[in-house]
C-alpha cells in the first residue's frame, strides 16, 4: 500500500486508523514517520469497531464516497495490484 499510495493521494482520502486504546495519536503519529507511511492517521469513533465489524487485527476496508464498503480484507492480505485497483475504482467513483 505504501508503494501504491503516493499514486491516488490526490485522488482519494485514506486514513490509518489505531484501534488499540493504549496508543496515543502521538504515538501513533511517531510510528507512522518511523514507518515512512504517506498518509494521515486518525483515532476512531467508539463505536467504529462494532459498525464496521471489524473482529481482527489490522483489518483494511474502504469505503467509497457513497459510503458503500468496496473492498475488505485482513491482517497480511491485500498486496500493490490489489490495492491500485481498490484506489482506481475509489477514485473513478469519486469522479476523479
């Protein structure tokens, strides 16, 4: 995702969001620019792991501009092809 990202920052809004309630968004914000990821990071709603049924770590899902869930996966899963594709259809629907 970090390789293909940089391709779409423009196109589509994309945010890591830390689900663990030990971290902080300090902290997360310092693992983020240790790990060179491009994009924002975010903490979530309180109720954001049941909406979405989120039930493993490092769950991926996005979410078109319609609020449609277009693509989810889990921890390991989801490599450079598959993510291009998942951003080109969020950025297609998105008009852009």
């Amino acid at each position: 995702m970090k390789e293909v990202y940089p391709e779409f920052a423009d196109q589509v809004r994309f945010y890591a969001v830390g689900t663990d309630p030990t971290e902080s968004l300090d902290g997360l914000e310092r693992y983020r620019e240790e790990q060179g990821y491009p994009w924002p990071i975010a903490l979530p709603d309180p109720n954001m792991l049941s909406s979405f049924r989120v039930l493993t770590q490092s769950t991926k899902i996005a979410i078109d501009d319609r609020g449609a869930i277009v693509y989810r996966d889990g921890y390991g899963r989801g490599d450079p092809d598959t993510w291009r594709e998942v951003f080109a259809r969020l950025a297609e629907s998105a008009g852009r």
